[in-house]
C-alpha cells in the first residue's frame, strides 16, 4: 500500500508530511478531494470486516495510523525472525546469484519494517551527513554478511575484497563474485575433460601393450613354426636334405610307419608313401 500510494505522489497525505489546511485557506477543497481518493484506495485495499471499522473515519492520516496501530504488534517478532534466517543464510548448493537474490528479499522485507531515517528539516542542516554515515555502515554490513556467507570455494577471493579499504559497494562485490564462479566453473571443466583424456590415453596405451604382446608372441609361435622348409616339394617341418621326395623312402620304411610317420611329417605325403610301396 505504501509502494502504491508513493506511486500516486499521495504517500505524504498519510505520513504527516502534508498538514490538513484550514477549511479558508483556498487549498481546502484540493485536499479535501486528496484525501477522500486515499481513504477510498484504502477501504477498498482491506478486508470488508477491517472496512467496517474504519469506514467512519473521516482523515486518511488517522485511518493509515489507525491500521498501523491494530496490525505493528507483531512487527518485532517478524523482524526477530528476519534477522535469524538473515544471519541464518548460508549459500550451500545455491549459485551466487541464488545466494544473493534470497538475501535481498529478506533485506527488502526487514526494511519495511525498520525503514532508514530520512530528514524531515526544511533547510540544509547536519542530519544529512549522519543519515549518509548511517546508510554507509548499513551497506557495509550488508556487504560482509553477504560475503560471509559464501561457500568455501570462494575464501581466496573473499579474503581479498576485505583487504579492499575502502570496502566496495555490495552491487560490485556481488558482480565480482560472479565472475570468479564462472571462471572457476570454467577451470573445473577443463580439469575434469583433461582427467577423461588421461584415462583415455591410458587404456589406448594398455590395450596396445596387449595387442603388441599378442603380435610378439604369434609372430614367435609363428617363427618357430615355420623355421624349417622344403625348396624341393614346398612343405614345412622338414629342410631339403630330408624330404623323402626327393632323397626316395628308406628301405626299412614300412607301411604302416611310412604312412604315419609321412602322416606325422606332413598329412598330405600320405599319398606318395602308398604309391612308393605300392
């Protein structure tokens, strides 16, 4: 309601700030008309049981203090509540602008409750200065606790702003630590990809280790294998001094040897060891 009437330039008819002026004085009927529009925005912006009670009342400055009266009894305990979840608020799994934007609320609310002091003398005098002080220690706490709140990650950069003297507005601490989460997002990332390709390159590494092994020892088996040859009739296991193909059977090759024994050199000279003794 405060915002509203603000907004409409009618907020001093109901704070004082705006006298009720003699009913001769010629901006009588001016205010007159100001101050039936506000009582109307106001009975219309309370429940019709509050309407009730208040409709009889003729000033919208006693109906503003009249509401103010009836409903600020629970105003301490509000604030009390405020200033425990205030101090209370830690960023946790929040992101930075997270963090700040629920602390902003609560600031918001606690300070329509306890509104700053402004100056009501009609000339230049000393509250100004004060008012000022007081508004600085007032951002200055409100900057720290914001700070303070931050998870660990962000003690380097934190350490760093306090040294700051004097301490920066909490609009440019706050732009100041969304740079460094997303640097620090950022270097996080390019840690964890270069982790992954490390693996990567190891179990590629590993694998052709295996790969080279298993070469190495078919390429022996291999080897070992094929370390005898026959020129003459092409065959393996035999050199050609000793192919019987060549250098003919031995007399004392018999049938049944010839055959497994030229079966157990070669299965396929079977065949010319039956044509030898056949």
């Amino acid at each position: 309601m405060r915002r509203a009437l603000g907004a409409k330039n009618k907020f001093d008819f109901v704070d004082g700030m705006i006298s009720i002026p003699n009913p001769f004085d010629p901006s009588y009927k001016a205010w007159c008309r100001c101050n039936m529009l506000i009582h109307s925005w106001i009975m219309n912006s309370v429940e019709d049981s509050i309407a009730q009670s208040i409709v009889y009342l003729e000033n919208a400055i006693d109906v503003w203090n009249e509401l103010k009266e009836r409903f600020s009894r629970g105003d301490f305990i509000r604030i009390s509540e405020l200033q425990i979840e205030i101090f209370g608020l830690k960023q946790g799994t929040k992101s930075v602008s997270e963090f700040f934007t629920a602390l902003k609320i609560l600031w918001e609310e606690l300070d329509a409750y306890l509104p700053m002091p402004v100056c009501n003398c009609p000339h230049k005098c000393m509250c100004v200065t004060g008012i000022v002080n007081v508004r600085t220690q007032h951002e200055l706490v409100r900057t720290i606790r914001f700070l303070t709140g931050l998870n660990d990650s962000f003690d380097l950069v934190r350490s760093q702003i306090l040294l700051m003297d004097p301490l920066p507005q909490i609009n440019k601490v706050f732009s100041m630590m969304i740079q460094y989460e997303r640097q620090f997002a950022s270097s996080t990332v390019t840690l964890d990809l270069d982790d992954n390709k490390a693996m990567i390159n190891v179990g590629d590494s590993r694998r052709s280790q295996g790969r080279g092994k298993s070469s190495y020892n078919a390429g022996y088996q291999n080897s070992k294998k094929s370390n005898k040859y026959c020129t003459y009739c092409g065959k393996d296991n035999h050199i050609v001094d000793n192919c019987y193909r060549k250098n003919g059977f031995p007399p004392s090759f018999g049938r049944t040897a010839s055959t497994n024994h030229a079966t157990a050199e070669d299965p396929s000279d079977s065949d010319d060891v039956r044509s030898f003794k056949g």
